[in-house]
C-alpha cells in the first residue's frame, strides 16, 4: 500500500505543477485515505497494488471517475468540475469525490481497466519545430508514423493553427488554434510559406479511441483533468478536425509495430517515428526494444529514404529531440512543459 501511496502523492505533484489544483488536492486526499486504511478506495485498489508504475493507476482512478460525471452518473461530483460546468472547490469535490469510489465500486472496478490516454492536442506546438524543420530540409513528402496515438490527433498536427508573436503557421480556418504555446515570439526557423505535403498518417496504440464517435470523445475528455477546460476546448476542436481529416490508428503493440514499418526503407518520402509522454508508459524492455529497431532501421536510411525520431518526452535540458538518419546526428530542439506549452527553442 505504501507504493500506492508515493505514486498518488508524486501524481498530485505533477497535477498542481502542470495547472490542475482540483486534481493535485484530490490525489493528495487519495493519498492520505490509502495511508489510513479505512477508505473504500483501498478495497477498491486492492487488486491493482501490483500494477506496474508505468500503467499510471492514479490518472486512470480520475479518469474513470471523471467518466461518471460526464456521463451524469456522479451529479453531486459534477457541481465541483468544471468539465461539467462545475465550480472547482477541491474541499466540497473530495466528499463527493469519495462517496462516488463507495457507491460506484463495480463500475470503476471496470473503468480502471482503461488504459491513460493522455492525447494532448497542445504537444503538436513543441512538435512543430522538427516537423518543419524536416520539410524544409529535404523538401519531400512526411511519413508519419506515431507511437501511443491514442486518437491519432497529432498525426492531424498541419490541420492546426500556429502563432508566436507575428509568425504564424497552418491553416486560418482552423478550429484549432495553438497562440498562447511558444515562450519565444520568434521561431528559429522562417517556414510561415512553407508548405507540407503528408504522404502518410498512421500510428499505433494498445487500445486506439475514435475521436469521431460520441463514446471516443466522452472517454478522450475523461482523461483530461477536469479542472483544464481550455485543454477540453482543444480537445472538442480537435475532434472535429478530427472527422474532416483521415488518419489510421493501429490496435498493435509498439515494437512489433513499429518493426513492419520500418522492414524497408521508404523512397521519396522523410519517414518520421514521432512521440509524445508516451515512453513513460512503456517498460524499460519495451523501449530497449524501440530504440533498437530505429537503430537498425538508421542503418539502411540513405539521402533518398531519410529517417528521423521526434520526440517530447521527460529529460533534463531540452525535450524536444530530433534524432536523423543516416547522418546519425541528435539535435535539441526545444524545452517544452509536457502537456506542449511554454516551447523555447534550443536552435
């Protein structure tokens, strides 16, 4: 029980740190109720004490909450969340916050089940910079290929709207519009004409949500915290950008995936394997395994069939990674939060 208790109090943490007060206090409560024992979410916990760190039991305890109440199945929670019109009292939201895990047990036995499917449309900003960066330097068509898709809304990231300062980039009539993103006024790259031609979306996830289905969207806004509601603004915008522009979400797992993609090289194309927060969740054997295929695959790249690895993920110095083959050079690109805001470049 102690470990359940250090990771909801670290999750906590990361809630108030990336902006969400309502989650950071309620995982702090969660945190003091499993410590005590005399709960109803111990016993509801109990048979995921085992669980691996990476499967991030915290974030999907909230969401499966957050389910209820967008639903309409936890009225007296929705009055507290703001996702819900609610008012955000974390002190009035814990009591109905706990009576929801007394009262709700069988149901969220079920919704825990439900892997974290953090699709940040945000994270398409600290992307933005290799993507065009890429276009602009071998002047060819995008393969995009993303790992933990979720819903595939960062494979859609040209069909966004850009702006830092005067610089702007994508399409004006956007649902989209990414403006309040970027530390740095100015980009370091001139690319606002720079046009981007995609010869391929597709990416992979374990349990792949359509964005354009009612149930995808309900449980793509459950995993946003219900305290951020211009990150479900984006969401929402997302989804309709989402039914206007195709993309191929696989149900496979990432290695053995991301192995048939990159079985030979692609010719004419810059093939890009793209991710954001998503190594987290995977084990360290599992992202052994991924870093062995790029390599392999970076062997046979050639000027004609380039290769490149972007990445947003958790590290010291910048997190924003560009990595290319066949130079075999790695470029930081940028330092950006990991839910994709205040990007300052590094180039």
């Amino acid at each position: 029980m102690e470990s359940l208790v250090s990771a909801f109090k670290l999750q906590a943490q990361w809630c108030y740190g990336l902006g969400s007060p309502l989650y950071g206090a309620l995982l702090e409560r969660c945190a003091a109720d499993l410590r005590s024992r005399r709960g109803p979410l111990g016993a509801l916990l109990a048979p995921h004490g085992d669980d691996p760190p990476e499967s991030a039991l915290a974030l999907r305890l909230m969401a499966a909450v957050h389910r209820l109440a967008l639903a309409g199945e936890a009225p007296a929670l929705a009055r507290h969340y703001p996702s819900c019109g609610g008012d955000g009292d974390a002190i009035a939201a814990w009591a109905a916050f706990s009576n929801v895990i007394a009262a709700e047990q069988p149901m969220l036995h079920r919704g825990l089940l439900e892997p974290v499917q953090t699709n940040e449309v945000s994270r398409a900003a600290a992307l933005l910079g290799g993507f065009l960066m890429l276009a602009a330097r071998f002047g060819r068509p995008l393969r995009l290929l993303e790992l933990g898709a979720s819903a595939g809304f960062l494979l859609r990231w040209d069909k966004y709207r850009y702006r830092a300062g005067e610089w702007t980039w994508g399409p004006p009539s956007s649902p989209v519009c990414l403006d309040e993103h970027f530390a740095d006024a100015t980009l370091p790259f001139n690319s606002e004409a720079l046009p981007v031609a995609i010869a391929e979306r597709r990416g992979c996830d374990l349990a792949p949500i359509d964005a354009t289905s009612e149930a995808g969207s309900v449980r793509l806004r459950s995993f946003v915290w219900a305290d951020q509601r211009d990150r479900l603004a984006r969401l929402d915008a997302a989804c309709s950008v989402a039914r206007s522009v195709a993309a191929t979400v696989d149900r496979a797992d990432a290695p053995a995936w991301l192995a048939e993609k990159l079985a030979e090289p692609s010719p004419g194309t810059v093939t890009i394997v793209f991710h954001a927060v998503v190594m987290q969740y995977l084990s360290k054997n599992c992202q052994t395994i991924v870093d062995a295929i790029l390599a392999r695959a970076g062997e046979h790249a050639t000027s004609d069939a380039p290769l490149a690895r972007l990445s947003l993920e958790p590290r010291s110095g910048p997190n924003v990674v560009l990595q290319l083959w066949p130079s075999g050079e790695e470029i930081g690109l940028a330092r950006a939060s990991l839910h994709g805001g205040d990007v300052t470049w590094q180039v």
